[in-house]
C-alpha cells in the first residue's frame, strides 16, 4: 500500500467531517486514522475509526501527517476547565502522539483572534495551542485561523451557535463590505486548504480567513 498515512482529530466536527471525506478521496492519501470518543458513522475501506480517550493515548500506527480539528465551547463543555482539555490538551495530546508514530507535518484548525496574550480566555487558549505546537520538531505546521464557521451543525447533533448565525446574516446583507478576514466561510472551504497545504508546508504558517477562502 503506497500513499500518506494520515491522522485526524475531530472527524465528527464542522471542519472535521469536511476533511475526513476529502482525505477519503484524496488518491495520495492510503489511510486515514480517525480519533474520536465515538466510532465514525462513515464506513470507508481506507478508514481506521479508533475510540479512544485523549488523556490516555494509545501508540499510533506509523503516520506521516496530523489533522487537529477537536473543538468546543463553554456553554457545551460546562467550564473553562472542560473547554481548555478539549480544544488545549486533547489537541496537544494527539499531536505528540503523531509526531511520536513518526508524522512530520501537522494542520490545525485554530480560531481568529487566537493570541496566547489575549485577555479573553477563548482566544487565549488557542493562542496557547498554537504557540506550543510550534515548539514541536515538526517539519511543517499549517494553522487555519477562520472566522465565524458556516455548516449545518443540526445535521452533526451539535447545538447552533448564535453568533455563527447572526455572522452569516450580517455577511449576506453587508457581502463585500465586510473585510475578508472577518467574513463568515465555509467549513469546507477551511477544510480545503489544510489538506492543500499540510503535505507540503515547512515551518510554521498561519493562514488567514480570507486566505482560507482562495481556490485550492
């Protein structure tokens, strides 16, 4: 079997759906190893689905790169302490444990606005992520910043968030207006340019949201 094995965190998220099916057809890619609390609904010949307990890894079969797409919010975790072993810790945990099954690259779904210096703690956290990725010996680290994300999270079991829908509006109504970086953008479309960019990147790259927005 020839092809890139791959690793991804989150496949039962907004952005994590859209990069499982890509990944899945990508004919580069022989493998994809998904991580998650539960089993994946999508059965695919390429498909590892392992359940596992992100505080508790187990050793990862060989793998060349890693997707972190592992998200929350407050509200769903019940409390800062509960959102930070999510989108901080779980997210450390699978990268380490890639990197340790041999992975040289790595993409991660990040947030606009993340600062490791910002006083709101949302921010904070994924600023802290992504500076304490970047300390990993990775060849390459390609972090997605979006803005508010569109998707029908319905469809996933996952609760609406207000802001992503009043964002979408707004962007409707302004269109062109509104700078690119701040426009809502589809999740595919951050999907999209991780798998673009991951195989390839060296060093640590940010993308942008409205950099995310370009044709792949």
């Amino acid at each position: 079997m020839s092809g890139r094995t791959v690793v991804l965190a989150g496949a039962t998220g907004l952005v994590g759906q859209h990069l499982l099916k890509g990944l899945l057809a990508d004919p580069g890619v022989a493998q994809v190893i998904s991580l998650g609390r539960r089993p994946s609904a999508l059965a695919h010949p390429r498909l590892q689905s392992l359940v596992v307990d992100f505080t508790a890894l187990p050793a990862l079969p060989p793998t060349d790169e890693v997707y972190l797409a592992l998200g929350t919010t407050i509200k769903v975790a019940g409390s800062q302490a509960a959102f930070r072993a999510v989108d901080f810790d779980a997210n450390l945990a699978v990268a380490r444990a890639a990197l340790a099954a041999g992975a040289r690259r790595a993409g991660l779904v990040s947030a606009m606005g993340a600062d490791a210096r910002s006083a709101v703690f949302y921010s904070r956290v994924k600023g802290e992520l992504e500076d304490t990725l970047a300390t990993l010996p990775f060849n390459g680290l390609l972090i997605a910043r979006p803005s508010m994300l569109e998707g029908d999270r319905s469809a996933l079991g996952q609760p609406e968030r207000p802001g992503e829908r009043w964002a979408s509006a707004l962007g409707r109504w302004l269109g062109p207006l509104v700078p690119a970086n701040y426009r809502p953008i589809p999740a595919a479309a951050v999907a999209a340019a991780l798998r673009a960019g991951v195989p390839t990147v060296q060093g640590r790259q940010v993308l942008l949201s409205g950099a995310l927005r370009r044709p792949r």
